[in-house]
C-alpha cells in the first residue's frame, strides 16, 4: 500500500538525519503542523462525505490522509536540504 511505503520513506530519512542539530526542532515544528492537518480533518471534510456511502467515506479519508503525508514528505524534504546546503 502506498501510505504504508511513503510512511516508510519519511520514517527512513528522518532516522538518516536525525544527527543534525536541526533536526529535533525540525522534527517538532513537523509533527506539530501534521498533527494540526489531522485535527481539522474531520471539520474539512465532513461536508464531503454526508450521505455518502462507507466505501467512499473511506475512499476520502485514505486520500486525505496520503495527502498530508505526502505535504509533510515535502515539507520535511525541503528542510533537510536547507539544512544540508548550511554545512
């Protein structure tokens, strides 16, 4: 499954990093603007799913939720190189 290899992926490059001196905050600001994502999930996509049946339900969820991890792979990405170009 996707979500499962991109958790993977992000997981691996945070462990490759983690050395840096950066990084703890980094990692803190990351999780703190996921957590954020995650908590107004259900206020932004409430409105999508009423009536709708489970398997689309779970079909707007799993999209959701491969979304964020894909912004925070990005985000983080991004980061890492910022503080790989300061060295």
């Amino acid at each position: 499954m996707m979500l499962h290899t991109a958790a993977h992926a992000l997981a691996y490059r945070i462990a490759r990093r983690a050395i840096r001196p950066k990084a703890p905050l980094l990692v803190s600001e990351w999780a703190d603007a996921f957590r954020q994502r995650l908590e107004n999930l259900p206020h932004r996509i409430a409105p999508e799913i009423v009536g709708k049946d489970l398997d689309a339900i779970r079909a707007t969820l799993k999209q959701e939720v491969f979304g964020a991890l894909a912004e925070m792979e990005r985000e983080f990405s991004k980061q890492l190189e910022i503080i790989g170009s300061e060295e």
